[in-house]
C-alpha cells in the first residue's frame, strides 16, 4: 500500500509534468500546424537556467520564474527561425530537429555532461497513508494545476486568447478579420517555450536534468499530446498523467529498464488508435 | 488600401469614377503558370449594389481574395477608399467558438466589439448566441458570417456565394437584409454570386467574370435581359 502510494504520487507529478510538455506541442501544433520536436529542450534549458541563477544567488522563486520567461524567450527564437520562412510544413518539421540538436550542443558546450539538480522549496516531507512524499512532489502539482488553470483562463476568457482559437480553427477566416496568423503562431512558440521551461524548472528537483535530456521529455510529452491528437489541451492532460502513472507502476512493480520500452509501445498503440480514429472521421 | 505599381498602359476603362469607393485597374492575379485573373477593371461606388457573376472557375473568388489581401496581385493596381470586409465562400466560421465570439473577432482590427447592433440587424442569431457557431444551420452561418463581417464597421462588404447551399427561402430572407443594411446604412456591397437571378435582382451594377476577365459589364437590369447573359446565367428564355 506504502509503495502504491508513492508510485501514485509520483507518477501523478510526473505526469502533470509531461502534460506541460505536451500542452506545448498542441498550442503549437494548433496554430501552426508544426510538430515542434524541439518541445524537450525548453525543459532542458528551464532546468539549467535554474540551476545556474540559484548558483549565483538569485532566490529561489525569482530563479524559476526567470527560467520560464527564459525558455519562452527561446521558445520565441525558435519560432522565428521554424516559421518566419513560410516553409513547407515538413522543412519547418525538420527545423525543430535540427534545433533540437543544436540545443543539445549548447547545453553541452556551456553546462558540460554531468547532470544537474536543485533542490525546491525546502520544508518537510509529509506523510501520505504511511508513505513519505517529497514536499516538491506537491509543488509540482500545485504549480502545474495553476498554470493548465491560467492556460484555460487565457484561452477561454480573454479576446486575444479567442483570436488564437480562431488562428487553429481557420487560418484564412482569421486572416480575413484582420488576425495576423504569423505573429499569432510566434505566441504560441513562446507560450510552448514558457510551459516546456515550467515542465523543466519542475521537474529537475526530481530527477536530475542532463543536456540531452529532450528527446526523451520530448518523446514522453508528443505521445501525451497524441491522446487528444495534438488539438486538445484537455485530453493531452489525461494523456500525460497516463504516461506518467504507467512510467511509475511499471519502474515500481516490474523494472525501471522497461520504463522507456512501454512507454513507447503505449506511443505506438496511441498512434495506431489515432489513425483509425481519424481514418473513421474522415469515412463520416 | 494598397497601390502597386501599374507597369502597363492606362486603364482601357475610362469610365471609372475618381470617387469610387473602391476600384481595380487592370489587375492580373496568378496561381504559378495559370492566369486567375487578366486585366480585370472594375469598381464599387459609395453606397452601391454591385453584382459579380460568372460561372464556376471563372476568378470571382480570386478577386474577392486579392481585394481583401490573401492573393498579391502580379499587375494592376487596387484603389481602396474605404474599409473592406469579406464574407468568405462558405461562410469559414470558426465552428468551436460561440455565435457572439465569432461577431466580436470581426471587430480585431479596431473599433466597438459590441455585437448588439448584428442583433438588432439578425434578430434570430441573439437567443443563438452562446451556441457554438459550428452547430447552427446554414442560413444561420450566413447570418453569423456577414455579422461577423460588418462587425469591422466596413463601408463595401464584398459577399461571396451569399446562396450556396442554401434554401431559396432563406437567401432571399438575408438578401433583404443586405438591401435594407444598404439602404439604411450607405454600406455598399459587392455581391458574388453563381445564383445571376438572385444577383441582378437586388443590385444595380454588375460585371460578368468569365476566364479571368471581365466579358460584360453594365445596368443590373439591362444585363438581366441580356440573350447571352441569359442563356448562360439565368437558364433559358428571356422571361421578363
């Protein structure tokens, strides 16, 4: 029951953590119709721009928030150099590859290889139905549930947030009214930046963060976001706690090496259920 | 709203006002190798009911896209004295958001996002208007779609295929709501429209798109007893 606990727990943090990641790739994918593989790097970046302030004194809180603006920042970056060119949407596919190598050797030449952690918000573990919870566990969901609420507000409240709605619903309708589409997917890059740097800022207290960490973060968060085939926020949450409680159970009761394994295999099966789904939808 | 340079000789046209509201001066519009548009002259002036008709292929969509600034024009020139909104083909909803939402995007560019006065002009679309824009009828989205157009407080709203798809009785129920818009406001309209009949009725201009180029152009009325036009566009004898 203890370890249950734990798993649940962990896999719960985890999985909002990856929901972040793949809230990224829908507000991207929406507007733009870009698959940014480059969604892990912002994590990768959010967690050593954290770990380099709070070395250099900058408060704990102060440090995370501006790694966050820091990763939308290079979320706005790769915007630019992913769609400004009016390319295809295959090369512009191809870019966030290849930007999120390029990452990979940045992160690299200013960080080095070894990995990083930080600790979170000290306090006291507390105790769960007899099982220990690291307090940052709790953070990561509370934080999480404030920004996917932010999100919703943004999105659901505001005029701006109803034009980008209106950017992913129809791009020419939206021209037409005076929205300038372009700019409108830069903002979701940068709010992809932003949600892929939380996703990091959060999760490097948990298990340590290294440089080429994004292709995995990557992978985990596109297959969350596969669950509501890259459109919905709503079910990419669903589809991220799935991924992160079915991480956990099997690390727990069966063996951490197969962690990845199922993982992807789950991706496969959520792939194949997707192009069923849409090979239906388009039958209607 | 936009001025290109004009490489070529004068307009053949002279008989465009310099007050039009809005005007077009040769203007050639091209998809790669394929010709959209060849040299098309025409104008709206303030306040008037303009028909384009012309069968299926023939470039009236393209124009309404390089006026509005989706296409870029290759030659020719676009005079714009006013504010120009365009009611897509098919209306082009955004169907996840609400009747009032779509209304009040219509006004990005600037301006009151008060969708009150489209409720006063559609009085139907006001119990609609928390219903999600994409589950309405037809005739509904037509309503919502020119709303959401004069929500930008236009002086020309250029409708295109007004009919399609729709009952005759409810075209003609909008039709007489673009009229009385026209004649209540001064709003003039470019009306494009595969339905000639429909067009010629309500408007008192009209040109005939074919090939890209504009093959007759003159009074609604006139054009409506036109044998040719007739026969190509109205099915059949001349009835009238």
């Amino acid at each position: 029951m203890t370890a249950f606990v734990e798993y649940l727990m962990t896999g719960i943090a985890r999985g909002l953590v990856f929901a972040l990641l793949a809230m990224g790739f829908v507000f991207i994918y929406r507007v733009t119709r870009v698959v940014n593989f480059a969604q892990g790097a912002f994590a990768v970046f959010g967690g050593f721009i954290t770990y380099s302030l709070l070395r250099a004194g900058v408060p704990q809180g102060v440090s995370e928030l501006l790694a966050i603006l820091a990763a939308a920042l290079i979320g706005l970056i790769f915007g630019i150099i992913t769609i400004a060119g009016d390319l295809p949407l295959l090369a512009s596919l191809i870019i966030t590859i290849g930007l999120s190598i390029l990452s990979e050797a940045i992160l690299m030449l200013i960080w080095g290889t070894t990995p990083i952690t930080y600790s979170g918000l000290t306090g006291h573990d507390f105790v769960i139905l007899g099982a220990f919870i690291q307090r940052q566990y709790l953070i990561v969901v509370l934080a999480s549930l404030a920004l996917f609420a932010l999100v919703a507000l943004a999105f659901g409240r505001t005029y701006f947030g109803k034009a980008m709605t209106a950017c992913a619903s129809n791009p020419y309708a939206a021209k037409l009214s005076g929205i300038n589409v372009k700019r409108m997917g830069l903002v979701a890059f940068m709010l992809g930046g932003a949600l892929g740097g939380a996703a990091g800022v959060l999760i490097t207290p948990l298990s340590p963060m290294t440089y080429d960490a994004d292709v995995s973060l990557a992978i985990t968060g596109f297959a969350a976001a596969i669950v509501g085939g890259l459109t919905s926020p709503g079910l990419a949450v669903i589809g991220g706690l799935v991924f992160g409680l079915a991480e956990q159970f099997v690390a727990g009761y069966w063996s951490p090496s197969n962690e990845t394994a199922v993982a992807l295999a789950l991706l496969i099966i959520l792939l194949l259920w997707q192009a069923r789904r849409m090979r239906l939808e388009g039958l209607e | 709203m936009k001025l290109l340079e004009s490489v070529e000789q004068p307009t053949p046209n002279g008989s465009i006002p310099s007050d039009a509201l809005l005007a077009t001066y040769n203007l050639v519009v091209r998809y790669g190798a394929a010709v959209a548009l060849d040299g098309v002259s025409m104008y709206v002036g303030k306040g008037e009911m303009v028909a384009l008709i012309g069968p299926n292929g023939a470039g009236k969509s393209t124009l309404l896209n390089t006026l509005s600034g989706i296409n870029r024009p290759a030659a020719g020139k676009i005079i714009c004295n006013g504010k120009l909104a365009h009611v897509p083909e098919g209306r082009q909803l955004f169907p996840e958001l609400t009747v009032e939402d779509n209304l009040r995007l219509g006004a990005y560019r600037g301006g009151s996002r008060d969708p009150s006065p489209m409720y006063e002009l559609f009085p139907q679309l006001h119990r609609l208007r928390h219903r999600r824009a994409g589950g309405l009828s037809g005739g509904e989205q037509q309503m919502v779609a020119i709303g959401r157009a004069l929500m930008a407080h236009p002086d020309i709203v250029a409708v295109d295929e007004l009919s399609q798809g729709l009952a005759p009785i409810v075209v003609s129920d909008i039709a007489n709501h673009l009229v009385s818009l026209n004649k209540q406001n001064g709003t003039a309209v470019l009306l494009v429209e595969q339905n000639a009949q429909l067009a010629l009725d309500i408007t008192s201009r009209a040109y005939v798109l074919e090939n890209g180029r504009i093959s007759k152009e003159g009074r609604s009325a006139d054009l409506a007893r036109d044998p040719a036009v007739h026969k190509a566009y109205l099915g059949g004898q001349v009835s009238r």
